[in-house]
C-alpha cells in the first residue's frame, strides 16, 4: 500500500498546489468567524502565518488537531468528531441555507457540484418535511396548477354524487 493509498490519506493536511483548479479556491468567512480567528491568531505567542500552529509556529500536525477536537468534544459532553464530519456538517448547513449546489462546490473545493451534493449533503427528515411544505405552499400560490386542481376537484365530486346517487 503506497502513502496515497493509506486510510489517513484523504484528511492529511496538505500544503501545495491542488489535484484541481477546483481545489485552489478563496474561502470567504463570515465576519463572526473572522473576528475568531483574529483573536486565536492574536493568541500565538510565535510570528506565524497559520491561525492555528505549533509553539515553534510550525502547521500543527493532524494528531494535534485531532487531539484538540477530542478534548473540545468531551469539554462540550458530545460524541467525538472528525474533521472530515464537520466538513460534511458544513456542506449539510449551507444546503440547509438554500446555497445553490455550484456555489457550495467552490467553497468545499470540488470540481463537480455532484461530489457536494452526492457525498456531503445530509438530507434529514426535517428537510423533507421542510421541502414538501414549501412545494405544498407553491402549489397554492400558483394559480395555473389552481385552476387544475379546482377543476379536478370539481370532477370528483361530481363523479362522487352520481356514484352516490345510483348507489342509493
């Protein structure tokens, strides 16, 4: 098995160019994140370009994150997570948010919306019953599937009263 081949592989931090032109990207945070991340920059006690590094100001290694997402998880009393699960946790909410498929695939790096979608969205209980509220809503709104519909309506009832009438 080669190094590319390992089961670590996929979340091994990696500095350099991108397998895509997909994968080199600009991430915009909102200013709520920005203003985190300032402070936990703010915080290091060594000149580094990374937010969050080593004491010597070197990237931190993986088993350090994975080590820090450890403790914050039992600090916080819930189930132990990955950092691969809260990318796909990410992907989830901007989906939730109604951030078109195309617009999600940039941010997460993917060369096909496909991958985001197929992969890395969750689609929980919730959002179906969401989904089939806000079809249900359009389907009032709209008066051309109205007109249909009054008119089906209409056809079953009449059928409704002559099957009840020669049932009697």
């Amino acid at each position: 098995m080669t190094d590319a081949d390992s089961p670590d592989a996929k979340t091994r931090i990696h500095i350099g160019k991108p397998k895509t032109a997909a994968g080199e990207r600009l991430i915009p945070v909102t200013s709520k994140a920005s203003h985190i991340l300032s402070r936990c920059k703010a915080r290091q006690k060594v000149k580094t370009d990374y937010v969050f590094a080593a004491k010597t100001g070197n990237m931190l290694q993986d088993r350090n994150i994975r080590r820090a997402l450890e403790h914050i998880c039992r600090k916080l009393s819930i189930n132990r997570l990955s950092v691969h699960e809260l990318r796909h946790t990410f992907s989830t909410r901007m989906y939730e948010a109604g951030i078109p498929s195309e617009e999600r695939a940039r941010i997460m790096g993917h060369a096909d919306s496909r991958t985001t979608d197929k992969i890395y969205v969750t689609v929980g209980t919730g959002n179906i019953i969401s989904a089939m509220e806000r079809f249900e809503k359009a389907m009032k709104d709209n008066k051309e599937v109205n007109g249909i519909t009054s008119t089906m309506t209409s056809s079953l009832q009449s059928e409704e009263k002559l099957g009840n009438g020669l049932a009697t």
